[in-house]
C-alpha cells in the first residue's frame, strides 16, 4: 500500500484524463444496432460504468492516501468494531448488540477481545441519567446506557456520546476510532467466502425458513436472545468470534481468491451505508466525510464530494429516521413505502405532502419468557424523526400518537444538526399497518426553475421504496439504497 500511495495522485489525474474523453463521445451519433449487435445501449452502459468507477477513485482519492496510517502503518492502530443490529433498527443502524477490538500492525489485523455490549454496561464505573429521548420514547429505560448511546442520526455525534460513557468503563484501552456494521454486510461477506461454523452453528447466506431471512441471522438472534434455563456466558461475543473467523478466512488466502470480491462487496456496503466509521485522526475523518463513509447528516458545513447538495442554494431535503424502541426484532418484517408530493408555490416556496405507509405481513412470535420461544416479531414501538430543511413549518400532521397512552398525537418540530425534525411515534402491529401523514412548507427557492433534492438514506435500512412527485405527477419511483440526488 505505501507503494501505490504516492502513484496515488498521478492515477486520479490520468483517470480525470480518461472521463474527460469519454465524456465527449455522443451515443447518439452511432447506430442502435448493427445486425444483431446492440452499438447505443452498450455505448451507453460503459460510460456509465466508467464514469462511476472514475468518480469513485477521484472521491476515494482522500481515503486511499490515509489507508496505511488507518491500517497501522507505521505506528499501529486500534479500533472498536460495533455490530449494530439492524433487525432492532436505531438511529445510526441499529441496536448496538456487540463489540470487538482490533488491533492493526502493518495491515496486519488482531483481535484482541470481542463481547456482549452489555459487558460494557456492567462496566461502566459512572450511571448516567436516561435523556428525554429515552424517557418519553423507550419502555422502563431510566439511565442512559453505551447499548442505547446512538441516538443521533449523525455517527460522529452518536460515537461521541458512545466515548463519553465509554471513557467510564473499567480496564478500557486507547482506541483510535469506531467502525460499525451491521448485519447486511455479515451476510454479504459469507455469500462471498461460504458457510462458517462457530460454537457448533452454522451460518450461512441461505434463506432459512423459520423466519424467511438468512439463516445467519436466524442463528445470531437464537443464540443470543432465546431465553435459556441455564447461564450462558456472554451470549453476544459470538458476533465478535464470527467477524474474526471471517476476517482470519479473507486474509489466510491468496489474494485472486476472495480480495477482489469482497473489495467490491465493502465499497458496495460503505456505499449503501452498511459501513460507517470514526476516526480521532483529524485527516482521517476528513477523508472518510469526503468519500461519505462517516454517516454524517448533510449541512453547510458537513458535505461529502460525491455530493452535490449545497446546503441553503435552492435544494430541497429528507432524512427519514425510524428507531425500534423496545420492539423486539420486528424491523426484520416490517417494510416501508415513502411518497413525497412537493408543490412549488408562486412565492418559489414549496409545500410537501409526505406519507410513510409501514406494513408488517408477518404473525407474531412466541414472545413468553417461560415458554422459552424466540421473541423476533412483535409490536414495533417507532420513534420516527424526519429531517427537513431548516425553518420548514407543519401545516398538518396525523397518524402519530402518544408514546405514553398510545392516544392520537400530532407530530412535534424543533431544530437540530441544521434542521426542523418533525418527530412523533407509532405502533406497527404483527399482521398490521400504520401510515403516517404530514404536510409541511419550506423556503427553497429555486434559481433555474429546477427542482433539487436530496435524500439520505438511513444507515441500517434495505429496500424501502420511494415515489417522489412534483405537484400530484409521478416523477421517480425507486428503492433507495443509497444518498440519492434528484433534478427535475
């Protein structure tokens, strides 16, 4: 790697030469087909690819310049590897389930311990008191634990808070930043390098019946969440032990074997959100913001260069935040469908209707302690948070209710990370529907009478669907699998 580093440079500009060039080469001007061969659409398809390969490298360019130092060269690092369950989906991805801590020499990797984030709980020399967040939203939760310290939607903000009580736990080491996966990339990883078999499981990509999801999911949440008649010694470290065998398996190999592969898998779920990081390192942090790798909410201040959006310049904005708050795992059956209908006022204004419709198709689980059954679906308890652009004002809001007495409650605003949240809660029932409803107006004003907008997707979320139209039309329908940009 300190080899191709100082080439670094050199390569972004020759492939900055390349989009250039093959940015001036019009498919229109050739054939659609000649015979039976396709000319235009495969025209078409290998810009595409290559100008998305070549504005990954030139955005990746900060990042690949800090990887040795990130990887312990030449002074060595250590990290703390969160696994977030994203099956009990929370603010940044997901229940903070486990932990492991690594340690890097030279790219070298070292697992030097891997728990239950409960350990660290029992660890903690300092209680904290419970936020208002937790008091009003969670369920007989009083103090403020490290499992439930994401509650920002923004990773640096969320890690922080995580440091804080972290800094209390007894026997704690020097770590030099957090990564967080979840179990998106699990699944990804052993669809690349096979079955893995670990305190006498399997687990594995393969769908498993019993609850219509990978079979290593359904082994994870069994191992450490039935309950048992007996004590089992820290029943979540099995995610640090697998992520170990995992990684002893990916880097024991020649390189043709799995490298490529499960490079493209990591660029795909870094991408896609399923991978987020923090790093105390100044230059670092910059670089995993730039590559939009940090999971930081978009404002003047924070931006990521593979992004357009200029915060306050005429774009419009939504973040859509859904955190299970004593909920079991139901986020593993419960879809969600989102339709924003935006009207661009005379004034330049505009006027948002958005509906988000949550559906659960599934029964419910076995959910009693004595009867020892797996407690996977049950009723959703759903903090929502929508982020909108700053100033926006609520014109109607309905199918959100009281966390308390579960009565009807319109949905609350403040502002936050550059922002108005509209917030409120609801239940989404096993066999069951819940749709929420709101109407709200923003300031965005556009100077070329196009509208701009964009999305960021939640860490932790797959396949939610999105209808966004402009004055009641259909413009886009798609699933969201990443920070999108749209121009109409």
């Amino acid at each position: 790697m300190n080899a191709l580093v100082p080439k670094v440079n050199e390569m972004a500009v020759s492939i900055d030469i390349l989009r250039k060039e093959l940015g001036a080469i019009d498919p229109n001007r050739y054939p659609k087909n000649i015979g039976k061969t396709k000319i235009r659409e495969q025209l078409v398809g290998a810009k595409e690819v290559i100008e998305n390969a070549a504005n990954l490298f030139v955005n990746a360019q900060p990042l690949l310049v800090n990887l040795p130092k990130m990887l312990g060269e030449p002074d060595e690092k250590r990290y703390l590897v969160l696994f977030q369950n994203d099956k009990e989906l929370r603010a940044t991805g997901g229940f903070l389930t486990a932990y492991a801590q690594f340690r890097f020499v030279r790219g070298k990797t070292i697992l030097e311990k891997s728990d239950d984030i409960y350990a660290l709980d029992a660890a903690m020399r300092k209680k904290f008191p419970a936020t208002p967040e937790i008091t009003k939203f969670h369920k007989g939760v009083y103090n403020l634990h490290i499992r439930d310290s994401n509650l920002s939607p923004d990773f640096k903000l969320s890690m922080q808070k995580f440091e804080e009580l972290y800094d209390t736990v007894g026997g704690k080491e020097k770590i030099d930043g957090i990564w967080a996966l979840d179990t998106h990339v699990l699944v990804e990883a052993l669809k690349i390098l096979g079955p893995m078999n670990v305190y006498g499981r399997e687990f594995s990509a393969e769908t498993d019946k019993r609850c219509d999801c990978p079979k290593a999911i359904y082994e994870l949440e069994d191992y450490s969440t039935r309950p048992v008649g007996y004590v089992r010694e820290a029943r979540k470290d099995i995610i640090g032990v697998l992520m170990h065998s995992l990684m002893q398996k990916a880097l024991g190999v020649s390189p043709s074997q799995y490298w490529g592969p499960l490079f493209q898998m990591l660029i795909s779920e870094i991408n896609q959100k399923h991978v987020l990081a923090y790093f105390h390192d100044d230059a670092a942090q910059k670089a995993a913001e730039s590559f939009n790798m940090a999971g930081r909410i978009m404002t003047a201040e924070e931006t990521a260069t593979l992004l357009a959006y200029k915060e306050g310049q005429g774009w419009d904005y939504i973040h859509i935040n859904n955190s299970n708050m004593a909920g079991a795992k139901a986020n593993m059956f419960v879809s969600e469908k989102v339709t924003k209908d935006t009207t661009v006022n005379d004034d330049g204004t505009v006027t948002t209707k958005l509906t988000i419709e949550y559906k659960n198709p599934y029964p419910g689980s076995d959910c009693g302690l004595e009867s020892g059954g797996l407690c996977l679906n049950a009723p959703l308890r759903n903090w929502v948070r929508v982020y909108v652009p700053a100033g926006s004002k609520i014109m109607e809001s309905k199918g959100t209710q009281s966390p308390k007495d579960n009565q009807s409650s319109p949905m609350e605003t403040y502002e936050s990370l550059g922002k108005t949240v509209l917030e409120g809660f609801l239940i989404i029932n096993p066999l069951g529907t819940a749709r929420l409803d709101v109407t709200y107006t923003s300031s965005v004003k556009s100077t070329d009478g196009k509208y701009r907008l964009l999305i960021q997707k939640q860490p932790g979320t797959d396949g939610d669907e999105y209808t966004i139209k402009l004055g009641g039309r259909d413009r886009k329908k798609f699933t969201l699998t990443t920070d999108t940009e749209l121009t109409l």
